[in-house]
C-alpha cells in the first residue's frame, strides 16, 4: 500500500488497542456509505448478477417459445332478472335474494359435473384433438397402468362409459371453465381457455345457454309440481272448511249461546270490575304512603330544633296549611333572633333562653297541627280500604258466577277458530292455485345473457411482456440477492477499515500479491575456507524475498517501508527494538513479511537480525540456511556459542539465527519461557539494532503466548481475502497478553486491482498513476 494510505492512519495508532471503535464518519454520511456499498457490490459480484438476470431472460424466452397460445372468451350473466309485475304478483315459488350465499351458489351450478356433461355432449368435445390432448394426462395415464396391473390386461381405459364423458375429460374440461362475479354486482363472467379463438367463444356460449336453459326448465318443473300439489290440496281444504262451519252452526243451536259483540256478557262485567279494582288499589296505595310520611315525621321529638328538617317530607298538605305556614315563618323570625343575640350577648343569656323557649313552644305547635292532618290522613286511608275489600268482594262474585257458566263457549271457540283457519287457508291456496296456472303459460327465468363472446382477438397466455419483465426483473432481482448473500458470507478480511473497526487495530500496511517468478541464478560462492564466517553464508532466496533488494521501487518494497516506518513511529511503548511477526494461521505470509522487513532494515545500513523462532516448522530456516548445524536451541542451552550459529547475506549484511530441528520437540512453549532464551534476547538487544523474531501462528500453538517477556512489540499478519474474521478475533481473545502488544496488523497477499471494488470511496489510492509518478512500479 501506498504511503500516503499509511499516514492516514497515523493518528489512529495512537488509539488504545482494547478501545471503543471510532465512527469513521458522522451520521450524515450514512447515504454515502449505502451508495458506496451498492457501487461496490456492482464492482464486485456483477458477474454473478449479469449471468443469472441472462439466465432468467433465456429461460423466459425459452417458456414463450415452447409454451401453447391460450385464447379466452369471456361472456357475462345477468342474475335475478327482473320480471314483469303480473308475473311477480302470480308467482307460485318465492323470489330468492340473490345476496353473496346464492351468487356463490350460482357459481357452483356453472362449474357443476352435469353442466360440463351437457356442454360436452352438445358440442361433441369428446372427438375435439384439443381435449383428447387434454384427456391423456398423467392421471389419466396413472389410471390406466392402475388398470393394467389389476386387471393383467393391456387394454385401454375407455374414455366413455355407457355414452357419457369420462371423468378425465370432464376435468380438462372444468379446468378451463372459471366463473367469477363482477365487482358487488349480480352480473357472473364466465370465462373458458382454449388453443382456439372461435373454438373458446363457442363453448363459452354453450355454457351460458346451457345454464340459462337449465335454470328455465327447473322453474318450470317447480311450478307443474307445485300446481298439482295445490290442486289436490284445495280439494280436500274445501271439504275441512265447510265440514267446520257447519259444526259451529250446530252446537251454536244446540246450547243457545248468545253473545255481544263478538264477547259474553260475563267477560264485560269481570273486565270492568278489574278496572274499578285497580283505581282502589291505586287510591289505596297513595293513602298508605301519605300516612307513612307523618308517622315517620312523628316519630321524631318535636323539642329538637333538627325535627323541623323533616317537615317538607310530608308533601303538599303541609305546604298548604295555613296555620303550619303561619307558625313557621314565625318560628324562623325567632331562630334569625336567637342567632343574632347569641352572637351579641352568648347563647346563655337571659334573653337568648327566652327566646329559644318560645321557638320551642312554636315547634310543639306545628307539630300538633301536623298530628291533626295525620289523623285526617288515617281516615283517608282506611275509607279507600273500605272501597277496595268491596270491589274485590265483587270480582270474587263475579269470577265465581263466570266459572258456573257451562263450557259450551270453549267449545264454541273452538270450533269457530278452527273453521276460520281453514276458510282463510282455502282462500289463500285457492289464489296460489290460480296465479300458478296461469305462470306455466308464461315461464320466465331469473337469469340471461348479458352479451354473447366473440372470438378473442389477442392470446390471454402467455403473457410476452409481462414474462419477459418478470424474467429480467427477476433475475436481477435474484442475482442482486445471490450477489449480496455472497457478499455477506465473504467474512474475511479486504480492506484496512475492515481491520480497524473489527480488530480496534491499526492497519499498518497492505502488502500487495506478489507473481510467483523464476528464481535468478545463484551468485558465485566464495571458495571454502578454514573461516567459518565465510562458510555461512545465507544461501540466495526466492525471487519473492528478494522484491525488497532487487526491486525497491515496487509497490511490494513501498509496503515494507511502511511497516519499519509505523515501528519506528510506535508510541505504544519506549522500545520497539524486538519485534515479533505473528499471524492467526499458518501460510499467511509472516515468514516472507518478516524476511523482507529484516532485508529491508539490513539494507538500509542498520544492524538488524533475523530469528526464527518457530521451532516446531522452521520455514525461515529452509529458505535461508537449509543446511545449518545449529541455531537458537544450540545456543540457548550452551553447547554452540551464538557466532558459530548466526549466518549472513553479504548483499543486505542482514544476519540470521535459524533453528535446527533435529527431531520431534515436545515442550516448544517451556524453551521460549526459559531464562537462557531471556538471556539470549538480552545479549541480541545489545548487539544489533533491531530484532525481527519469525513466530509460529496463534491459532494452533501456545508458543507465541509464552513470548510476551521477549518481544517489545507485535505485528499480526492476516492474509487478504481468506483468513476468517471470526479466526482472528478468536485467536487475539486467546492471547490478551500478545493482543495489548501488537502495534498494528498488516494485510498480505493483497489483490491491488481488487481493492477498488472493495474500498469503493478510496478505490482512487490504488491507481497504477499515482506509482508511475513517482517512479514506483506496480509489482
């Protein structure tokens, strides 16, 4: 990556490792992100939308191909027709109400089984090619193996039996047939698909007069029925109703029953007597409340002052008494008195006590004039008494006479209404009977047609445009969501905002992929000699570890740079002279970061040594001195002094301490704790300038964990577009101790030309121009 994308994050590498995630924007570049988002998924996934929206297009082109032109003829029903007002008047049935129920029930007669029967026998469907077609359908087929393998017979399943259609072509038929009502109207459209224009209005027509007609003919069959039934019933009703009358006449000369209008004396004289009976009840009632008003009024000791809040209760006759009137606006006056005295001179005064004396003398005379009015009350009540025994003496008389009279007048009712009913039930079959006679001259049906179909001119299905757009549409609507589900389960890491906000980790660089090239031809070595510094020499690397010497105006170099420069500017901690190169996984590229990193340092005139200190896989080891007797371990416990164990590159001076594996080593973990590699670290500090440690990976050792006392600062590196994020947040949650040391991760393997479609608003930075300005190359 470039170095002006470094001194962007500057800053942010002074955040703590462990803190909150800064917004990269404010709120209002929500929109932004969203375009960039969606700009990018175009750039990213267009091939996966492109070919699946051509691959919906050409499988909609292929359906309108191959699939069958459908025409449909439509043609409309007009129910509950409207009849002439003679024909209402004299209608035998009753006029259905044609509410949702009945127009429901219409639209199953026109789909009906004996509807479609009649159609196909009066258009002959059954030698139509297009329902024979429609016939040899795969239940029709199920059908017939069914028969072959119960009956042991390969004969064919006749598609009539006993002349009508068989129930494989009635359902082709009823298949196209679809009836539906219009809006909230009474109007139904039938409607019928067929390969064939005139073919499709035909039948439609057929469908439509054929229920008309069966609709006329069941109303008339109702109405011949129904006219037979009344006739025999008018028949016999005649006879019952005149049988009737001449029963009552009978038995009315027989008993000698006389009656006055329409009623029996008895029945007068009762009905008079219970309406006198009730005024006395009434009267009674009103008298018994008025005289429970002045006892309730009595009850109370006229000597209180508060027995005259009750006086209004015994309603108007106190109002209207003259004397009561009288004695109490005068016994008032001598309440304001007492009250205006008691306030002046105290209510044990002299003059207050007369005066309260003489409004009790006052009260004690209401009250006799009330128990005066209440005596004349209790007279009242007992008169209206009196009055209502007397009358209810009468009533008993009078019930006591009607029951003796003989039951002649039940019987006589009778028979009266019994011969009633059947004169008014004779007249009203007798009009039914007549208004029935005269509709089957005239039969009318409830239904017709509005307008019969015509050919179609057009094909109903299928639709071109609307598959065409339902095909396009589709598959970009299809290929955005496979496109965005791709995008979604790509959790790796691609960009540097991706690290930062995920990791809370500065992005320290973004080493770009390298192209695997041939390996130069090695340098002539120097003869062997009895000194051991010339014989260790580091054998010549790969093409790839030597981009920093052999090209450092690449993009490659530039990032390394990048690296020592964010090592250098580390402000995390006082020294970063030792500095370790870790990743979550293995072949993520730490051993060629750290090998160009130290090349890097060596070249630029520094003392700088490269350790590996991945004892268990010592990649680093192979690539610079495969044949090494000893290294690290050699030296940490004391049998090889360090100078017989370090090698050299004469082109960067860069020195290197492998690690020989001599066989299979158990406790990696415990020889990095151990002092003597502490004591080694020290002795390195001394010596050279700056450190670079090759370590093993996070995720499937501890070893990286147990070198937290020799390392000053970590660098993690994550492989671009396939290690997993869950793995390094996983592995970093593993190692806290290594997580608070690193200063940074460093994306390798970086697809550069990629980077635009995946760091939309930055795509800019990764422009070859900005490079070839300054003499950089793109590798």
């Amino acid at each position: 990556m470039m170095l002006q994308n470094n001194l962007q994050h500057a800053d942010r590498m002074r955040l703590p490792v462990n803190g909150p995630a800064q917004p990269a924007q404010a709120d209002g570049g929500g929109i932004t992100d969203v375009i960039n988002f969606g700009i990018g998924l175009l750039r990213r996934q267009y091939l996966v939308i492109l070919v699946t929206a051509v691959l919906a297009t050409a499988a909609s082109l292929l359906y309108l191909r191959l699939a069958s032109p459908t025409y449909t003829a439509q043609v409309q029903i007009l129910l509950a027709n409207p009849r002439p007002q003679f024909v209402q008047q004299q209608s035998l049935l009753a006029e259905p109400a044609f509410d949702l129920s009945q127009i429901e029930t219409q639209l199953q007669l026109l789909r009906s089984k004996a509807n479609a029967v009649a159609v196909i026998d009066k258009l002959k469907l059954a030698e139509d090619p297009d329902f024979i077609a429609s016939g040899l359908s795969l239940q029709a087929l199920s059908q017939r193996i069914w028969s072959w393998v119960s009956t042991g017979s390969k004969k064919d399943v006749p598609l009539e039996t006993n002349g009508e259609p068989s129930d494989t072509l009635v359902d082709a038929f009823l298949s196209r047939l679809s009836a539906k009502r219009v809006g909230y109207s009474h109007v139904i459209e039938i409607s019928f698909n067929s390969s064939n224009a005139a073919r499709a209005a035909e039948i439609v027509n057929a469908v439509a007069s054929t229920y008309v007609a069966d609709q006329l003919n069941a109303k008339f069959d109702a109405n011949r029925k129904a006219t037979s039934w009344l006739q025999e019933r008018l028949r016999d009703l005649g006879d019952q109703a005149l049988a009737a009358q001449r029963a009552v006449d009978v038995y009315k000369a027989q008993n000698n029953i006389v009656s006055l209008d329409g009623k029996p004396i008895d029945e007068q004289q009762i009905t008079e007597i219970n309406n006198r009976l009730a005024a006395a009840r009434t009267q009674t009632s009103e008298a018994t409340a008025k005289l429970s008003r002045y006892e309730a009024l009595l009850a109370v000791d006229p000597k209180k002052p508060s027995s005259m809040d009750n006086l209004d209760a015994i309603g108007a006759d106190a109002l209207n008494s003259q004397i009561i009137t009288g004695l109490r606006q005068q016994y008032l006056e001598l309440t304001r008195r007492e009250a205006e005295l008691a306030a002046r001179v105290g209510r044990d005064h002299l003059a207050v006590v007369n005066v309260r004396n003489r409004a009790r003398e006052f009260r004690v005379s209401i009250f006799d004039e009330v128990r005066r009015l209440a005596e004349v009350s209790r007279s009242e009540f007992e008169l209206a008494k009196q009055r209502q025994e007397e009358i209810e003496k009468q009533l008993s008389k009078a019930v006591s006479q009607s029951r003796s009279v003989n039951s002649a007048e039940l019987t006589i009712k009778d028979l009266e209404s019994r011969a009633k009913g059947l004169r008014s039930l004779y007249e009203t079959f007798l009009q039914r009977y007549m208004g029935s006679a005269q509709q089957e001259t005239f039969p009318t049906s409830d239904t017709r047609v509005v307008f019969p179909a015509s050919p179609p001119t057009s094909k109903s299905k299928p639709k071109t445009r609307l598959i065409l757009a339902f095909g396009i549409l589709g598959g970009l609507a299809l290929g955005i969501g496979l496109a965005l589900l791709r995008d979604l389960m790509d959790r790796v890491f691609r960009t540097s905002s991706q690290v930062e906000s995920v990791l809370e980790l500065p992005c320290l660089s973004l080493v770009p992929l390298l192209p695997a090239r041939k390996s130069p031809k090695p340098p002539i070595r120097l003869q062997k000699t009895d000194d051991d510094v010339q014989r260790r020499i580091a054998l010549s690397p790969t093409a790839i570890h030597q981009t920093v010497v052999g090209m450092p105006l690449s993009r490659y170099t530039e990032a390394i740079r990048s690296i020592k420069l964010a090592i250098d500017h580390n402000p995390a901690k006082i020294s970063s002279q030792v500095i370790g190169i870790t990743s979550a996984l293995p072949n993520e590229g730490k051993t060629t970061i750290a090998a160009s990193l130290a090349q890097l340092i060596g070249h630029t005139g520094k003392r700088a040594i490269i350790v590996d200190c991945d004892l268990r896989n010592p990649s680093l080891t192979g690539i610079f001195a495969p044949k090494a007797a000893c290294g690290i371990i050699e030296v940490a416990n004391g049998s090889r002094p360090l100078a017989d164990a370090i090698w050299r590159d004469p082109t960067t001076n860069l020195a290197f301490l492998p690690a020989v594996r001599r066989g299979p080593l158990l406790h990696t973990s415990e020889i990095l704790c151990a002092d003597s590699i502490s004591k080694l670290f020290d002795r390195l500090r001394a010596e050279y300038d700056y450190v670079i440690v090759d370590l093993p990976p996070l995720t499937p050792l501890v070893d990286v964990r147990a070198t937290s006392s020799l390392i000053d600062c970590y660098i993690l590196v994550v492989e671009w577009g396939r290690t997993k994020i869950d793995v390094v947040q996983h592995a970093l949650h593993t190692a806290p101790n290594i997580h608070e040391s690193l200063i940074g991760a460093v994306l390798s393997k970086t697809d550069t030309k990629a980077m635009a479609r995946y760091d939309g608003h930055r795509s800019y930075y990764y422009h070859d121009s900005h490079y070839i300005r300054y003499g950089l190359s793109g590798s």
